[in-house]
C-alpha cells in the first residue's frame, strides 16, 4: 500500500495516454445517485452530461471486479429537454493486471462529437465498507456535481469533509424519508491535474476537498468507531494463527531470550531484514491481508501482511500485540475518521508495560519505540477485540533531532585558503534522509553520494576524506574542507566571506520554500565556526543575529576568541514537519536572512605592531 514501483508508473502512463485518457473533458455536470440496500451492498447511479465538442472524446470507468459491476451503460442526445438514446459504437475494456495492481479494469467509452451527449452506467457493489467516501475534486472540469445517497431505516450515515474551504460552492442537506433518510449534496469541485494513481485510490501529496464516508447499522448508533474496528477485525481473524514451522523459527530467533523489549527488537529486525515487501492492491485486498502462514511461507507481503504476521509472532512469545490502520505523510486525510479512506497504511501496535510501542515493517530503519517517522502527527486506529481506538503519534521534539556541526579552520597565509576539518553528528531521525540512501545504496554509492552532497551543503566548496562511523541512534561524518576566494586584504583591513557555513536546512537546496514542502522532522541545528587568522586583527563586539516565529529560530554570533582567532556559530530550532501557510512566511524570512548575513564579509581590523 505504502509503496509505490516506478515500472508501474511508467507502463500505466503509456496505458493512460494511448486511450486518450488525458484529454481535458469539460463536463456540464455530473450525478451519482447512491442507493445502499437492505442487504449491506449499494448501487451507483451515475449520469454525466458532457459539452458539445468538434473532437470524439474517450471517458473512462474504473471499477474493481472483485467488488463492482458496471451495467447499463448508455449514451444519449440531449435534444432541449428531451434524450434520444444513442447506440454506442465501442467500449474499449482493458484489465489493469500489472505486477502490483490486481482486480481492476477500466472500460473506455466512446463520446460523440458535435452534440450534447449524457452518458449513465450503474455500480453495483456487493461491499458496504467500500462506500469510504465521495469527491469534492475531478479529473475533468466540471460545472456542477451532485450526490445523492439514500440510507434505509437499518443504516445511519456518518461523514466527515476535509479541504472543504477550496470549494467555491457547496451545500448538504439531509431529510427523513418514509423508508430511511436521503442526502443531497450540491458542489462546483475542485479541478485537479489527472494522475494515474488517483484512478486506484491512491492520492499522494494531495490537498483536495474530500468526504469521507461509512454506513453502519443502527445497532452501532453514533458507534462508527466501533463498528470499522469490529469489521476490519473480524476480517482479518481468519488471517491468522501461526503454523508449526512458524513458532519454530519464532522459538529458535527468541532462545534463551525473556526480556520483552529484546524479543520485540528481535522479531521486528527479522521481519524487516528477511521478509520482501511486495505488492500494491486494489479493493478489499489493499486493507485485507494473506494468511500469516503465506507471509511466512512466502517471505513477502506488503505492509497489512507483514503488520499481521509480525503481531501474531509477537502474540505467541506472549507480548501483547495489534494492528493499526494508518495515514502517512502523503495521504490525502489523516486517520482521524473511520472509513477506509482515510488510511493508506497498516503497522503493528505492541504494549510493554502499558506503554504503546509503534512497530513499521516496512521502515528498514526505524527504531522501536520511537514515531515512525512517516507518521508523525497522525492518528492511527488501533484495531483489536475491545472495539479499537485512536491513538496519535506525537513527532520526534527538535531536541531529539539534534544536528551538530564543528568546523575548525585556518587561514593559509601563502595561499589565503581557508583550510581544516569538519565533523558532524546526525541524533534522532535527523539522519534518517542519509540512512535511507545508506540502507538502499550501499556503503561505496553513499560516499559518492555525501562528497557532492555536502560539497553544495558548503557553498560549493571541494572536500576530501570523508569517512562514516554509522551507529544506533547516531550518525557521524568527518572531513577536510579546502574554502577559495574567501579571505583578502586591502591593507587595513582583513575580509572574511562566510558564506561556506552549512545551510540551514539540509535536505532543500532551494533558498525559498514553496507551501506543501515536506521537512521529514523537526530538528535543531548548531553550528560552530572556528577560524584562526594568519596575522592578528583587533578584539570586537560580539555581532549577534536573533529571528524568531512560531516553533522556529534562529541565533547567530560572530565573536572574537582572541586576535588570532575568530568563531561564527548558529543555533536554529524548526519545530515543524511541513512547510504551511502558517509557517511558509516566517521560514522564508529566516532563510533569506540567513543569507544576506553569510553574504556580506566580515570586515576586521588589521591589529597595528
């Protein structure tokens, strides 16, 4: 679920265009008449009306053929207020069976040019969980989308609608029926860019208006937590327990050990480092795991499967263990609401003196028992007999995330280098975008990797023997740095440029940062700058920088130790994981004066004999 693989991207994108998928359809309106049955499934009726247009134009229907069935597809000429139905000259059909996408077909159906034309097909699902939710965003320019849901007696309805100030018009009212209630939904929707994995649910990095949506029954009334726990949960029940083989190996990798924590850690890192993570699929698939024993049996499985198998190791050494449905990062919504729309990933929950510990299979370098840092400030939902629960993963402080930079420098009086080492020291997930590359790369790719990286990082400035020591929860480099053209006299004075000192933020190279950007983690950065002169200069005052906002700042000293030495240090603090609107405004004023202040020379006096 979690990952995607580029040959998919590329294969369904020359799929995608050869249909003519990509063609910008300017839609008069669009309808979805919702009807949930007495029997748990529902049927969609869906009527577009499409504009006249002098070219013939291609609409697809995406639809799971373990879930859905299409029928009833017709196309009519709207004659003023009458329809005359047309006869369709083709409906293309394609399956969607890639290595990591099952279950999905797409049928294209063929528009008419030079005339007004309705198209209506009906859905029909046998899945009421599946009903997750309704878009307020389209593919296609749309003037008008309605929704219309009828819910039986039996049933009750519950929403949520996030982005919702995007939309420029909306409205929602809801009325009692002799047979249950009805809602209609009116909105203008968001246009947005296709994407092909929008087609599968799949929205990464998207900040558009959205309903998330499940229909329980009424013995669950006001209850919708419960009852999405109680339905994942009893789905996957029969995806567990462990065969012989299994424990075997459980017992062998667990021997002589009694210690929770370490049989945690010993599982976990089994998993993690001898299971494949494979598989992206669509329907009850992309939430349902395989049998544990197939996992094991197997050595792969995406992140439901290796959630589960991991919980049930963890269950039979007698540590307390469940699933959790989850939102990374980049999903759409956060899984602060029950429906399946909201999440995209599952990890596994173990407890230790009632402590929760956050277990990724999936994360080749997460530690135990700290946020999994895709999600940090989201919620998960904790899935298990006692009718589940919301759990919020607090993120990493900017103390745990320390950076630490120490530069000792000198001013080469033949040459007016500025020379000497580095070394730099990466605690919490502040390392983590460089363990990632360490981890998937290797140890030879990474060097050649971190010698152009921090080469930018310095301004652009050569560096030689780099050397890693990689451990647990820390990372440390070292270096030498060769700084040209950045030291001159004029006689009186002595000019020192320092704009080599490391950037404030690493991962970014853009020196203004754009609404959306993802930092990873907050994190708090020093810097310490020691240069020792060629020749003595006057003592000074201490030259103090202070800038400040909401959860971030920066403080910044050039300071004379001596008359033969000088030291430039910052301290900046960014207390948040992505830039906003709340934070964009203030980050971009730090960084451009963060800069103005490395850019301008540091003017000293030449001390007189």
């Amino acid at each position: 679920m979690k990952r995607l693989i580029k040959v998919f991207l590329f294969i369904f994108f020359v799929f995608y265009s050869t249909k003519g998928f990509s063609q910008n359809i300017h839609l008069k309106s669009k309808s979805e008449k919702i009807e949930i049955q007495e029997d748990s499934s529902f049927v969609n009726e869906i009527t577009i009306l499409f504009k006249k247009s002098d070219e013939i134009r291609h609409y697809p229907i995406f639809y799971d053929t373990e879930l859905e069935q299409i029928s009833d597809i017709k196309l009519f000429e709207k004659k003023g207020r009458r329809l005359k139905e047309l006869s369709i000259k083709k409906i293309y059909e394609e399956d969607v069976k890639l290595d990591y996408i099952t279950s999905k077909k797409v049928k294209s159906v063929e528009v008419p040019r030079d005339k007004e034309i309705s198209l209506t097909y009906s859905v029909s699902c046998k899945e009421l969980m599946y009903f997750t939710s309704l878009h307020f965003f389209s593919y296609n320019e749309i003037d008008t989308l309605r929704y219309q849901i009828k819910v039986p007696e039996k049933f009750q309805l519950a929403h949520n609608t996030i982005y919702k100030d995007s939309l420029s018009f909306y409205t929602i009212d809801s009325t009692r029926t002799d047979k249950g209630s009805q809602w209609d939904i009116k909105v203008s929707p968001k246009k947005v860019e296709p994407d092909p994995l929008q087609f599968f649910g799949i929205y990464k990095n998207m900040k558009v208006p959205l309903m998330r949506t499940i229909v329980m029954p009424r013995s669950y009334n006001n209850q919708s937590i419960k009852y999405m726990n109680d339905w994942y949960y009893n789905n996957i029940i029969p995806k567990k327990g462990l065969n012989v083989a299994a424990k075997e190996k459980i017992d062998e990798l667990t021997v002589n050990l009694t210690d929770p924590s370490e049989i945690i850690s010993t599982i976990y890192g089994y998993v993690r480092h001898n299971f494949k993570y494979v598989a992206i699929e669509i329907g009850m698939g992309a939430f349902i795991p395989s049998h544990v024993n197939e996992v094991f049996l197997n050595k792969q499985g995406d992140c439901k499967d290796l959630s589960n198998f991991l919980s049930e190791a963890l269950k039979y050494k007698g540590i307390q263990s469940d699933i959790a449905l989850a939102a990374t990062f980049d999903h759409i919504s956060d899984c602060d609401f029950p429906s399946l729309s909201s999440a995209n990933h599952v990890i596994c929950t173990a407890y230790i003196n009632d402590k929760t510990i956050l277990l990724d299979p999936t994360d080749p370098i997460h530690l135990e028992g700290t946020p999994v840092q895709s999600l940090q400030d989201r919620t998960i939902l904790i899935v298990n007999s006692k009718g589940g629960s919301f759990y919020e993963v607090k993120p990493f402080s900017p103390k745990q995330n320390e950076i630490y930079y120490q530069m000792d420098l000198k001013i080469d009086a033949n040459n007016k280098l500025i020379e000497g080492t580095f070394g730099i020291d990466y605690n919490g997930l502040s390392n983590n975008y460089l363990r990632r590359i360490l981890n998937s790369e290797g140890k030879k790719e990474f060097e050649s990797f971190a010698k152009l990286h921090y080469k930018e990082i310095f301004g652009n400035q050569p560096i030689s023997d780099l050397t890693l020591v990689n451990e647990l929860k820390k990372l440390h480099l070292e270096g030498k740095i060769s700084i040209n053209g950045k030291t001159f006299n004029d006689g009186i004075n002595k000019y020192v440029f320092i704009d080599f000192l490391p950037r404030l933020i690493e991962t970014e190279s853009r020196e203004t940062l754009i609404d959306g950007t993802y930092l990873r983690n907050p994190f708090h950065k020093k810097v310490c700058a020691k240069i020792l002169m060629d020749e003595p200069v006057e003592t000074f005052e201490t030259i103090n920088y202070a800038y400040e906002g909401e959860g971030i700042s920066l403080k910044m000293k050039i300071k004379a130790l001596s008359n033969m030495e000088i030291e430039c240090n910052y301290d900046f603090v960014f207390d948040h994981i992505f830039i906003e609107k709340e934070n964009l405004s203030k980050t971009n004023e730090i960084l451009k004066s963060f800069k103005k202040i490395i850019n301008e020379p540091i003017v000293l006096k030449k001390r007189k004999s």
